[in-house]
C-alpha cells in the first residue's frame, strides 16, 4: 500500500482489521484515510477496493458514490490482473 500511495503522491492510508466498524454484509469500509476489513475481508482486492476510495477523497475528486464504487470494482479487477 505505502509503494501505491507514494506512487499517486498522496498521504498513506491505515488499514484497520476491526470487524465492528465495517457494515453488515461488506468485507471493507473506508472512513476519512482508514480502511476497515473483517478478517474475512482482508483480502488483496478489498483493499485494492478501498485504495480507490482513499485517492478519489485524498485527491478531492467529485464522483457520485454510485459510479465510485463501479469504478473502485474495476480499479481492483484490473490490478488484480496484472
């Protein structure tokens, strides 16, 4: 995380692995530069996930949450494939 962090030049992002934070039925959560993960969801992709969450808020771009986490999805899959 801290080599794509340092990569898009912005601040690193905490990952949490606290259960209790993250919503009902999801793997991850990302709140103000941390990313929550249950233990299940500590997963390469989830995080991947979640670092585009951290560089859309960390670069202040305006993308409404639908097309976000569309994005995010594809941000992951297609990282995850290289």
């Amino acid at each position: 995380m801290n080599f794509l962090t340092a990569y898009y030049g912005v601040i690193k992002m905490r990952i949490v692995l606290d259960g209790r934070k993250v919503p009902k039925n999801y793997d991850g959560y990302y709140l103000q530069n941390k990313a929550y993960f249950t233990k299940r969801g500590l997963k390469s992709r989830a995080v991947l996930h979640e670092l585009y969450h951290h560089l859309v808020e960390s670069t202040e771009l305006d993308i409404r949450l639908k097309k976000e986490e569309k994005e995010a999805n594809y941000y992951a899959l297609c990282f995850g494939k290289r």
